[in-house]
C-alpha cells in the first residue's frame, strides 16, 4: 500500500469529526429509542499539506494521479494517535493549492483524510 510522502507536512486544521452510526426512533411517549447501525464508524480528519518546494507540490500532484489515483487508500502516521492509519482523501477531493511564497516554493492545500475507526 502506498504511504503519505515524507515531503508532505501534515497541519491539523479543525477538530475531527465522525458520525456516530446511530438510528433513532420515536416513541410516543418519553425519549427516542435509539441503536446502533454499525460496528465502524468512519472518522474525517481536517488537514492542511504542506510543500517546501514547487518540485514537491508537483510530486505529490505525480503521487496523487499516478499512486493512489485519486480515491485510493494510503498509509498516513497520526501524530495525535501516534499510529500509522490506512485512510484515503473524502470524495477523492483535494482543496485548492495557495502559494506561500513567490513562485510556490512554500506551498499548501486543505483536505479531508477519512477512516474507518
């Protein structure tokens, strides 16, 4: 399985998110019935990446077309976890690129890592 390339800096951007995988029911009196509707939930995870260097920012372009084509899954290292994570971008979608510094030699975009947890 691919992996996250070391060149790409990972930021937090947002707390993570999950839904809980719980069907409700109404009762005509008192409070809902509620259960559950899966074992697994999938987890999203807010992120920002970050490139150095416009080589890198067009290499992980090369690694996200070519490697994991867009929807596939990769290995990526939760720092918070501290635990290395099989996940794969929401909807195959990546957010816009935004240099940082003249010519994208600092570069970065925002996307959204999910998981089963």
């Amino acid at each position: 399985m691919a992996s996250l390339p070391s060149y790409v800096t990972v930021h937090f951007s947002r707390p993570e998110s999950f839904d809980p995988a719980v069907a409700s029911s109404e009762m005509e009196r008192g409070l809902s019935k509620l259960r559950v509707t899966s074992a697994r939930v999938v987890k999203q995870v807010e992120v920002t990446l970050q490139f150095k260097s416009a080589a890198d920012t067009e290499a992980f372009e090369d690694w996200y077309f070519n490697t994991v084509r867009r929807i596939g899954f990769f290995n990526w290292y939760d720092t918070r976890g501290g635990v290395v994570r099989s996940v794969r971008f929401k909807g195959g979608a990546l957010g816009e690129l935004v240099p940082l510094a003249q010519g994208f030699a600092v570069a970065q975009r925002t996307a959204t890592l999910e998981y089963l947890r």
